[in-house]
C-alpha cells in the first residue's frame, strides 16, 4: 500500500471510529425514537463509572455513586417520597433573613438565589456548571435538612412529546408533581402558541403550594406576593422544541463546549444553534409554562424546575462522558448574551452560591465524580 493509501485508510478508520464512538451514525429512525438517545445514555454511564472505578476518590466510589434517574422510572412510593420532601423545604426557614418580604422558606431561598444571578448565569460561560450546583445542593437539602433518602429525578421531556397532560410528572395522580393548570380561555396568547391550561393547578400535588413573591415584572420582584402556582402545560412546544431527536442531535452537533451550549439554548448568535429554536432549554420551561413556571427569573419557585434542569444536565453529563478528555473546558463571557459586553469566564472563576450553598472554583464543578464536591452519575 502507498503511503498516501494508507494515511487516507488510516484517516478514514480513524473518522468512523470516532462516528461509533459518538454514535453519529445512528439511523434516522433510531434519533426520532429514542433508541440512539438511550445508548448514548449508556455510553457515557459506562464510561463515567469506568473513570471511577480507575480512580475513586476517598468520597466517592462505584459503591456510594448516586444514580439519577428518569422520573418514571421510579416506583410510587419513592417519587412521593421525593414530592414529600420537596414540601419538606417549603415548610423551612428561608436563609435570606429579612431582607426582602418575599420569601418565607428555604425553598423559597432557592427562588432568591435565581433572582440574583440570572443575568450571569444564562447564555455566558457559567450556564451549566451553574445550574449543576445549583440543582445539587437542592438535592443535597432534600437530603441533609429533610432526610430523602433517594436522588434527584429528572424529567426526559422528549418522553411526553406526545402528551405533557397525561406525563405521570403532570397527570395529577398522587404520584405525580400536581396536574395542569385550570384551562382558561385565552384571548391573547401572546408570543407563544397558548398551553392547555393557564390557571391554578387543580389536582393532585401542590395544588395549595403558595407562591410567596415575583413575578419578575413587578415593581419589586422580590416582595410578598402570594398566589396560586399556575401552569400552562403545552405540547406542541414540547415536541417542537424538546424531542428526543432534538434532544439526540444537540449532543451529536456539538464538537464543543461552545457549540454545545448553544445549540442547548438555541442561542441564535451561532448560526448553527439556529434550527433548534427555543431549544431544548427553552423548550422543557415553556412546556411547563405558566406563574412562575414561565418566568426567566423566578421559574424555580414551580417545583418541577429540578426535574427539568436534571435533564439539561445529564444532557450535559451524557455529552461529556462521550469524550471526557476533551470535554473539560468553558467558553462564553460572564454576561448574558454578553449584554453588557464582559470578559471571558475562566475555570479559576469562583461560584459563590452561600447562604443557600458553598462556594466553588468552577473547575471543580466540571467533573460529577471525584475530585468535586459530586458524586452522582444519570441513568
Ligand atoms: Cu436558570
Ligand atoms: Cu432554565
């Protein structure tokens, strides 16, 4: 064989391996079904507890390793078990003190914590290694102030493309998050197709859960103001913009970090993020919609917040594990849309979430095992 021959063998073995280990050459049917998305799940499962067990830590090993799974895929009694102490952390102090009216419990403090630092963390470098610290200290109050003994479930969106109304997160059944909002009859729906609700959930968990301040356009956000939690559940949003193929092609379009994130927030900046539209992040909040579900700043004050960014972030994990050399880095300014224009983000920058949780470099935020404060992985 020439020498040229066999570069070009070389190179063209070595371009489809790197296919098979991305699995970007999955048939079309496999992306719109799922199946591709689930053995890109087991993929990177295996090769995160593949890092463990070459390297536990003395915290974390393939013993005590959490495991985050699909919502469904929990037995009754352990997602009222997570439900209860969800309620749990609404029924304790908020760690604000008093400086502002608003928030009465700790799960409101959560609420506040978002209030702060929206314009930080969305579309800038911090986006996902925010909201993983983020979710996991709710996590780890669910467990340490209200004794859960389970992980954090998350929600596959695409799973419900079908019919959000009837997902067993939002079917109203004692097991579920509480139902969809009342229908109401909507003049102007707005900027978005209108939901299939719109008003006060009525049934099943949460259906008397005060929602103690927001929203975001009032003259002060942050002063009590409490109602009822509305949810505005839409389908057609959710298969549009948060399917399982949508879902599948942005961890396999993305080549980096960069990419990644954009295409996750259909950030139109990036020509290629374009096609996504809302995007799956975009797309699993306004699933939901509704007061505060819908509102940027204060969606998690809708309970099923942390199942919605459980699943961006096992997008995040799944993309990662793929190829974890190479998956180590951040890209992006500190400012949302880099409005007003700010300088790069770096992994030495510290994430200071206190009173609600610790304070971290971001660089130990990009690994869920190990040397981090994390010890979880997502089935
Ligand atoms: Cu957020
Ligand atoms: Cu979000």
């Amino acid at each position: 064989m020439g020498f040229v021959k066999k570069l070009l063998s070389f190179a063209l073995l070595g371009a489809s391996l790197q296919g098979l280990a991305l699995g970007d050459d999955f048939p079309p049917e496999d992306i719109e079904s799922g199946k591709a998305l689930q053995q890109l799940s087991k993929t990177a499962y295996d090769n995160a507890i593949a890092r463990l067990e070459a390297s536990p830590s003395s915290t974390c090993t393939k013993e005590n390793v959490r495991v985050r799974k699909e919502w469904r895929s929990l037995p009754g009694e352990e997602r009222t078990a997570y439900r209860k102490a969800v309620e749990c952390l609404m029924n304790q102090p908020d760690v604000y003190g008093n400086e502002t009216s608003g928030p009465r419990t700790l799960f409101d403090s959560f609420g506040v914590l978002h209030y702060h630092l929206t314009p930080a963390v969305h579309n800038s470098a911090y986006f996902l290694l925010f909201h993983r610290l983020y979710v996991w200290t709710f996590e780890e109050k669910l467990k340490t102030v209200c004794g859960y003994t389970g992980s954090l479930p998350y929600w596959e969106w695409g799973l419900d493309a079908a019919s959000v109304e009837n997902s067993p997160l939002f079917d109203g059944s004692e097991t579920s998050m509480g139902s969809n909002g009342a229908k109401e009859n909507k003049t102007n729906p707005g900027f978005f197709p209108g939901g299939s609700g719109g008003g006060c959930v009525t049934a099943g968990p949460f259906t008397n859960y005060t929602v103690n301040f927001g929203p975001n356009t009032a003259p002060d956000p942050l002063a009590y103001n409490p109602r009822c939690l509305k949810r505005d559940l839409n389908t057609q949003i959710c298969a549009q913009w948060a399917s399982l193929k949508n879902t599948t092609d942005t961890i396999l379009e993305s080549p980096d970090i960069a990419l990644f994130q954009a295409n996750l927030q259909g950030d139109f900046r990036w020509p290629e993020a374009r096609k996504f539209g809302f995007a799956v992040h975009g797309g699993g909040h306004f699933a939901i919609a509704g007061d505060p579900g819908g509102d940027f700043y204060f969606s998690p004050l809708e309970p099923v917040f942390y199942q919605h960014h459980g699943q961006i972030d096992r997008m995040y994990f799944i993309w990662q594990n793929l190829d974890w050399e190479n998956r180590q880095t951040m890209d992006g300014t500190i400012t949302m849309m880099n409005m007003p224009a700010s300088r790069n983000g770096t992994l030495d920058d510290v994430l200071d979430i206190s009173p609600v949780g610790g304070a971290f470099q971001y660089r130990e935020l990009l690994d869920t095992l190990g040397s981090s404060p994390f010890c979880f992985v997502y089935e």
